[in-house]
C-alpha cells in the first residue's frame, strides 16, 4: 500500500474545529475506501506545528513536514490567525409580540430524574402516573417524577428569537494541514 503527501488550507475559529472540518469534507468526497482513499479522512491530526513558524518561514516549514510526518497523520498549523468578537453584547434579541388572548391547559409530565426527558404526558394526573408505572415496569433501571405544567394551546408560544450578532472585525483563523495518506 502507498502513500501519497496531501496538502489543504481552511478557515476556522481555531485548529481543532479546522481539522474536523478537513476530516469530515475528506469523507464525504472520497469516502472509507478500505483506509486507503489518500485522503485526510485516512489521517489523524497529531502535531500543531505552529510554534515552529517563530525560527523558520512558511515555505521551510511545509517542506520540513513533508520530510518528517509520519505516514496516516496529518501537521498543521495557523497561517493567520482568528479574530475574536470583542462586542461587549455577542447575541441579539428580537422579541414577538403576543397579541389577543391564550388559552393555557395544565398538563402532567412523566420525566426521566436524571436528563430531564419526558416519557409520558396526560391531562389526568392519574392517567400520566399509570403511564408512567408502565415505563418504569419495562425500563426498571429509569427513575422517573411527575410535574404539573403549564402550556400554552391557543396562540404564538414564540415569544423572542435570539441570534449571535457578528462584529465587523470578527474573522476565522486560517490553517493548513499536510499529511501523508494511505493510498
């Protein structure tokens, strides 16, 4: 089997989130092919090389990785880096006004102690505890409490969107990677 030496740059926030990135555009495009689609998908990303940019340039750099990174991995490193929201407020909130009347009903919930997830609901308090006692029959390592709820049945139940707000100055970092891949 060989290997083929591979070259990619990306944008992202930071190096982890750019290598999963590569990792995962590299599947969809070439796919598993046994481990050998020479690829970043048949690379594992185990060096930053990005303090080694400090005694040499770019250009040294890249050809001291093609010289010492190990078959099925992958170096990277930044090329420019990120730049944060420095907004003292990140988000934006837009609220929806409620208009007219709601109509609230009260509702009993069946909620697993520890995720918070909701296994049975009912109007009747008794009726949610007899669903409930059947879940628990057939999942007897769950442990589940009934509340009262409130919710809302006739009307908009959105109230507010929020939404990241970006700063004019905010940028992803730029990364490169080069791996040697099985092909």
């Amino acid at each position: 089997m060989g290997a083929e030496l591979i070259t990619t740059s990306v944008r992202s926030k930071n190096i982890k989130d750019a290598w999963a990135n590569v990792y995962e555009q590299a599947s969809e495009y070439s796919g598993h092919q046994d481990g050998y689609s020479g690829d970043f998908n048949t690379c594992q990303f185990t060096k930053d090389m990005t303090s080694f940019l400090k005694s040499m340039t770019t250009k040294q750099l890249d050809l001291y990785i093609a010289e010492h990174c190990p078959k099925r991995e992958a170096w990277g490193y930044c090329i420019a880096d990120p730049v944060q929201n420095k907004n003292k407020v990140k988000s934006q909130v837009d609220v929806t006004p409620q208009k007219g009347t709601r109509k609230w009903e009260t509702v009993y919930k069946a909620i697993t102690s520890w995720d918070q997830i909701e296994v049975a609901r009912d109007r009747s308090q008794t009726e949610c505890i007899k669903k409930a006692r059947a879940y628990i029959e057939s999942n007897p390592n769950a442990s589940l409490k009934v509340i009262i709820a409130k919710e809302l049945v006739d009307g908009n139940v959105q109230c507010a969107t929020i939404t990241y707000k970006k700063s004019q100055t905010e940028k992803a970092g730029l990364y490169k990677f080069i791996g040697v891949a099985a092909c």
